[in-house]
C-alpha cells in the first residue's frame, strides 16, 4: 500500500493495487488492477478489471454497541454497474483481541 493520490497500474493482481490517505480522522484506501477473478463481496459480486474500490474506515461511538469501526465501502466499475455499490460493514471495537491461531 502506498501514500500516493492515485494507485499506479503495475499489472493485475489478485488483491489489487492500493494506496491510502488521511481525511481527517477517517482513512480512505482505494485500490485498483484487481483481477477479474477477485472475490470483492460476501455474494461473488462480479466486477470487470476497471473495478476501483474506495474504502472509508472510521471509528464512531454507537449507543448501542459501543466504540465501532464502520468501513464504508463503494465499488466503482462502469463496465459492469450503473452506478457505485455501496457496502456498509460495522466491526465492533477490541483492541486488545488477538486474532485467533490459524487451522493447520
């Protein structure tokens, strides 16, 4: 990932090609050059390799569930949208949680 104002195309990838920013106290990642057999979206969205992908990630106080990150999330591609998909995803705040062993 890089800080850049906007991701160079090196090739496609399986995860694309990222940079990152500040807006305030909300970080923005976009990212392009994904393959088109990329899984994008919990429902196997499709996507054309024109797909650019902007996340907005932020910490809000919810009444009720506490301290929460928000990634809002739109997926740009003209070749296979009319217009932007905006995904919504709420994670709940934990900083001292570890991620938990990976299966062998």
């Amino acid at each position: 990932m890089q800080d850049k104002t906007s991701p160079a195309r090196s090739g496609l990838a399986i995860g694309g090609h990222s940079i990152r920013h500040w807006e305030g106290s909300t970080l923005v990642i976009e990212t392009i050059g994904m393959r088109e057999d990329a899984i994008v979206s919990d429902n196997g969205l499709p996507h054309s390799r024109e797909l650019r992908v902007v996340e907005r990630l932020g910490i809000v106080q919810d009444m009720q569930r506490g301290k929460v990150l928000i990634d809002d999330i739109e997926l740009h591609d003209p070749q296979a949208y009319l217009e932007p998909i905006k995904i919504r995803r709420y994670y709940s705040w934990a900083p001292d949680a570890r991620p938990a062993d990976p299966p062998c």
